[in-house]
C-alpha cells in the first residue's frame, strides 16, 4: 500500500505556507516541509506566502533550500496573498512563477536596523552602565550611547552588503537587471498591479489561479491535482502575537528584510 500511494504524491502538487514574520520557528517549519516534497518527489510545489518578511538569515535559508529543490527539478508557484514583502519577496523569487492578488501589498525591497537609544532616560534614572570590551566596536548599538560616527559606517557598509545580496537574488529570480531593480528597490511598497509592471510577479490571481499554474507547469490535470498541504502551522491569537513581540523586542539590532508600517 506505500509504494502507490508514493506514485499518487509524486502527481499531485505539494503546498507550503509561510505565513507571519520570516524567523526562528517558521524557517524550521518550512525548511522541514520543503524536505519533504523533495524526499516524496512531488512534481511541483505551491508556495503560499502571506508573510511581511523577517530576518536576513532566515529568508536567506528558505530561499537557498527552495533553490535546490529547483535543482532536483520541482517547479515552484509562489502564491503571494494579502502581504508578501521584503524578506516575503526574496523567498519568493526562487520560484519559476509568481503570482499575486492584484492588491496585494508586496515590494519592501530593503534593509532595517534598528536599536534603541535610552541614554537620557538612564540618566535621569540613575542607571549607568558599565562596559568592559574587547574591541572599539564591541558594543555598537548599546542602548546607553549615541552611535559614534566610526559605529555609523560600520552598520551602514552592514546594511549595503545585505542590500546588495537582496538585490541580486531578486534580479537573478526574476530575470531582471540590478539596475532595473535598484530603480524601485527602494524600500517602498506596491500593489500586485504595479508589481505585475514591474516585473516582480507573473499572473495576477488568487491561489486557485497559482493551483492551475502549477498543475500546467507539472503537466497535471487540473481537474484532479488537489494539493497536498504539508508542515501545517498551529497558530492561534498567543502565538502571533508572541512572534510580533519577538520582532520588536528580541531581533533588535539585526538587520531585518521586513516591512512593518
């Protein structure tokens, strides 16, 4: 019974969905998933992404894993739904095909780094702190200090790095120049109409639209390849918003592809 039910998988089209800011949990979850449709040789995958991107090196493992699923000759249909930005549109750009809802919020090309500079308020509380280091730089983005013009650069020259690599993977997805895509790699946002002029998506649709993409891509018939959904996520009203304050308050001082408003 396992060997047909095997051949039945390896004729339907396998779905993920990365749902949610891009780090910790989630790039397990789907890094698991993506195993998965290699290891049950599913023709095709259909990646969900409702997703305002996250952490650079996360996105970055996402995309890598679905690069080489790519390699083994799966087809990829990304699917992106209300939102997929930033770190949300470099995953995405692994894949042989996009498509977006026409309002779709996508776009968010880009890097952040934030840190917080409470050195008045330690003051006036009396808090100081005291620091033993190794190195000039050791502790940059220490919250009791202004950045000094030597720390500035450094993250700045951080920061263009990592906006280079976006960029570039971007460019290379989607078969684009880099100076096309630094034209509106901006930082802003876009509708999935303006991103279809862009470049950045393929077809304008729903997930349905995205099923029957794949299924031509995987020369399925359409009529009868329901997708099988694989690393399911359990995320109830707690969970996201445990993942909201993980943005805000533990990936501080990380640079981030991610698009919060």
């Amino acid at each position: 019974m396992i060997w047909p039910l095997r051949r039945l998988r390896r004729k339907r089209i396998a779905r993920i969905c990365l749902e949610g800011p891009i780090a910790g949990g989630a790039r397990k979850r789907v890094l698991k998933a993506i195993r998965q449709v290699e290891e049950q040789k599913f023709p095709v995958l259909l990646l969900r992404i409702d997703s305002p991107g996250g952490t650079v090196g996360d996105s970055q493992e996402i995309h890598q894993a679905l690069m080489r699923l790519r390699q083994k000759g799966c087809q990829i249909v990304a699917s992106y739904g209300n939102i997929s930005a930033s770190g949300g549109v470099y995953v995405g750009s692994a894949a042989n095909r996009v498509v977006a809802n026409p309002g779709t919020i996508t776009g968010s090309i880009g890097v952040i780094l934030r840190g917080n500079n409470i050195e008045k308020l330690l003051k006036r509380l009396g808090v100081r702190f005291e620091t033993v280091k190794s190195g000039e730089f050791k502790d940059i983005l220490s919250p009791d200090k202004p950045l000094s013009d030597g720390e500035r650069e450094i993250l700045q020259a951080l920061i263009d790095s990592s906006y280079g690599q976006f960029v570039t993977a971007v460019a290379e997805g989607r078969g684009l120049s880099e100076e096309s895509v630094r034209a509106f790699a901006d930082g802003r946002v876009f509708s999935g109409a303006q991103a279809l002029q862009l470049g950045l998506v393929d077809l304008l649709g729903d997930e349905e639209t995205a099923r029957l993409e794949a299924a031509r891509l995987a020369n399925l018939d359409p009529n009868n390849s329901s997708p099988v959904t694989l690393g399911k996520q359990k995320q109830g009203v707690l969970q996201k918003l445990r993942q909201q304050l993980q943005l805000e308050l533990g990936l501080g001082g990380q640079p981030l592809w991610l698009y919060q408003p």
